[in-house]
C-alpha cells in the first residue's frame, strides 16, 4: 500500500523553493538513460513553481478553462485569455460559496436542472421517429429503442447489484489511501464530515492515477515526440497555428516513466484545488471543468453531486447501487480533469492561449485530454443516463469521437463492472497489467439510440421506485 504521509499533504506546511534550489535540483536530478526525455520533460514542471509570481504580473495572458458537459460541443474551451476571464476565475476562485444546505432537503427524486425531463424525451422521441422514417424509410421496432428503455436496463441488472455477486458488493471494497492531490486540505469549503463521504470515490480516484495501465495518455503527453499538424483547427473550426499531436512512442510504460509521473504528480498538490460549484453560472450545459492559470489550477465540480452526498449524509446509504455508480463516476471526472491539469503543468512558461492542448491521436474531432483519456482507460465516453449528475437513472457509455447520427448507440453500463471496480481484488490484477482495455467496459447491455435519456413512458410511479431503487428516506415516504 502506498504510504503518501511524507508526500506534503498538507498546503499550509509547503513552501516554494526559490530559482537558485530549482536550479540546482535540475542539476543534481538523474534521469534514467533508458528514458529519453524532450523538452516535454516530467521535471520542466519544476518551473511551474517559479511562475506563479511571473502569473500574478501579468495574469491576462494566463487563464484556460476546459469543461465537459452533457453534449459534445464548442464549449468543451471556453474561456478567453482577457480580463473577463480572470475576473470570472478569481470570483469563483475567492467566493464564500455556503452549499451546506444545497438542495439537502428536497426529496431524493427531485428534478436536477439539466435533467431530461418526461416532455422533452416525448418530443426528442417524436422527433426521431419523424427523421428515421424520413431518412431511412424504417419505422423502429421494440428493439430499436430511442433513449434507454428503463425495464431493459432494469432487468439487464444495470440499476441494481446483480444477486450473483452477493452482499459483500453493496459498498465500495477499496481500502487503500486517498493520493494527496484528493487530500482534506485541496478540497474548499468542504465539510470534514462530507469530505469523509467522499473517501470511497477519492480511493477509487487515488486507483486510476497510481495504476500504470491507466496512465498511458499520461506517460505519452509527457515522453512521446510531438509535431505540428497544420490540417489541424481549434475551437469553432478557427485555423490555428501552434497546434501539435502527440505520437504515443510504446504502450508499456517503464519503471523508470512511472516513478518519474508519479513525482510530477506529486509536486502539483500544492497548485490544485478542487471545489463544487454552481456550474451553471459557468455555461448551462457544464457540469465539471478546470479554470487554470500558471499559479494554479481550480478543478470544479457540479453542487448537484453535493447534494448527493448530503442525502448520504442525512439518511444513509437508501441505494447502494446508484452510490457506487456515482463513486465511479466522480473519480472518473476527476481524473478527466487532471489529465487538462497535467498537459498545462508540462508546459509552464509556455505562452499559452485556449487552442494548446494538443491532439491525442490524428483522428481526433477535437483537442480534449479528458475525453481522450476515457477512450483509452474505458474504451469511450462514460456519462450518466438522463444528464442526472447523481447517476440515479444508470449510466451510459459511447464512442468517441462521437456519433452524431440518428443511429448513434448509447450502452448501458452494467452493475457488474461498476461494483468489480471498487474492490481490491480487481485492482491488484491491474497492476500488474499491461492491457491498455483493461478497464474497458463491456457493451453487453441494452443499447439506446440517439439520447442517453432513460425512458420511463408508460410506467406507473410504483413502477419507477421498484426500478430506480428506494428514492424517498422513509420519513418522507408518502
């Protein structure tokens, strides 16, 4: 088990080294000689340290913000490098949020905001039933279903723990320490008692990042070769002229690449922080994104989620199933995050604008490290059914890049593998694997097309409690 207790968990406890220690830790540090490093060196990151003053100059040329939201879109970069922006992240940066009653007391099936609600599904439905007639001369039957059939993904067990896997599943297995960039004193304005809800979720985190199987994007963002691609564009297809692809060098990352990540990894606890926000007042499609500067990176996280884990707080665990769903979900967010915090550490005094990250692979519709590394740690997009950020209603997964068609296919992810991923079994498998698919979830379960909405037309609410789970705290139960 990893012991992280001498890694300066603590801020308050680490101090910046000035130019003159950086300077002579450069000289002294011995990289391996198997390990060629370019300019993308893990410990160019060391510069990031002396930057934050050159930032708190001349903050306007500073500021990126990456987020990903519930369609794919041109808002995945959406901030501008003007005085806008800084002023946006410095009030979100510095706000005296209080969400320690948010939405605490509304029932546990009150409608999130960006929830697809039962009349815009009916219309999203219609619609696609006009287009598929029109485009294809077909009438769908009972197993092209548009959006996600709620009895199938019942009886699939993609909402409930499947018997088969008895008790000892209906909570997270994972017992191993929370890395310090999950530690208590990253998280703002957090209550201890809701930080310590949080731990399963930031175990499960801690798994992906320490995981080697897991880091290949990491690994090739930080040693591979890169080269400008001028077929390239950026955000709004505007041509850009600094655009580069990483060209991924090997598939099995060395111990020496590891240890290497592992110590850069470590030394951006003291410059990250992570808190819940109203991302709406972001963008109203948003539900997770990271504000950056060259002094520090923000990591925000939709309130909806909090509320979640304020129930949890209340009235214990009511659904152990939708729980672990969002365990999983939450660290996959985080650590989709990171991978936007890990490509700006790469390149501190790099003049920086919205259109830098680079490409993962060629074929990539669109520069975004996030989504590219849930391609390649879950073989695609996983998201939750209904746009629910507590996972209430399942969760989906899908290709990206993204099918936009009218027959795109969105899967349902099982309960099997969402439970067999928080127990320490799987994952001292893992660590000695070296599948890049080894986390790849199974496509075995119904299939919706065009929307990740859950379909619950014609179910009465009897119906919808026994397939969704207990959703009222039995005080409030009517």
């Amino acid at each position: 088990m990893a012991n992280y207790s001498d890694a300066g968990s603590s801020r308050q406890n680490m101090t910046m080294r000035d130019k003159k220690t950086q300077q002579q830790n450069k000289r002294n540090s011995k990289t391996p000689t198997a390990t060629p490093i370019s300019s993308t060196t893990v410990q160019e990151g060391n510069r990031y340290r002396s930057n934050r003053k050159v930032a708190a100059k001349n903050p306007s040329r500073a500021v990126q913000f990456f987020g990903a939201g519930q369609d794919d879109g041109d808002y995945d970069m959406l901030g501008q490098t003007d005085n806008r922006v800084i002023e946006d992240f410095e009030k979100i940066r510095d706000a005296e949020i209080h969400l320690g009653e948010y939405n605490a007391n509304n029932p546990w099936n009150y409608k999130l905001r960006r929830e697809i609600t039962a009349v815009e599904f009916a219309n999203g439905k219609s619609k696609w039933l006009q287009d598929i007639k029109s485009q294809f001369s077909i009438t769908p039957d009972a197993s092209m279903s548009y959006g996600i059939n709620a009895v199938a993904a019942f009886k699939a067990h993609c909402l409930s723990i499947p018997p088969s896997l008895g008790t000892a599943v209906q909570a997270t297995q994972l017992t191993n320490e929370v890395h310090p960039i999950f530690s208590r004193q990253v998280f703002d304005q957090l209550e201890d008692e809701i930080y310590e809800l949080f731990l399963p979720t930031l175990r499960l985190a801690t798994k992906f990042i320490t995981t080697p199987c897991c880091l290949q994007l990491f690994a090739d963002l930080t040693f591979s070769s890169r080269a400008v691609d001028p077929t390239k564009k950026g955000p709004r297809s505007r041509p850009i002229s600094r655009l580069v692809t990483t060209t991924p060098n090997q598939k099995t990352i060395t111990p020496a690449q590891f240890s290497l990540l592992q110590t850069h990894l470590l030394s951006l606890v003291p410059y990250t922080r992570i808190r819940f926000a109203e991302m709406l007042q972001i963008h109203p499609h948003m539900m997770l994104g990271t504000m950056h500067t060259s002094s520090e990176f923000l990591v925000l996280i939709d309130a909806d989620h909090l509320s979640f884990l304020l129930k949890l707080s209340r009235n214990g665990n009511l659904n152990p199933a939708q729980t672990l769903r969002s365990n999983f979900f939450i660290a996959l967010c985080l650590c989709h995050e990171l991978a936007h915090v890990w490509e700006c550490s790469l390149h501190p005094d790099r003049d920086r604008n919205l259109d830098d990250e680079p490409y993962y692979l060629p074929g990539d519709p669109e520069a975004e490290l996030g989504y590219a590394w849930e391609r390649e740690v879950f073989g695609g997009r996983v998201w939750p059914a209904s746009h629910r950020m507590d996972c209430q209603h399942g969760l989906v997964t899908f290709d990206w890049p993204p099918d936009t068609s009218l027959l795109a296919k969105r899967f349902v992810v099982g309960m099997e593998y969402v439970a067999r991923i928080q127990t320490m079994e799987v994952w001292e498998r893992a660590r000695d694997s070296h599948d890049p698919a080894f986390f790849h979830v199974p496509r075995t379960g119904p299939v919706g097309y065009y929307s990740d909405g859950m379909d619950f037309q014609g179910l009465s609410p009897a119906d919808r409690v026994h397939i969704l789970g207990p959703i009222h705290p039995p005080e409030r139960q009517s």
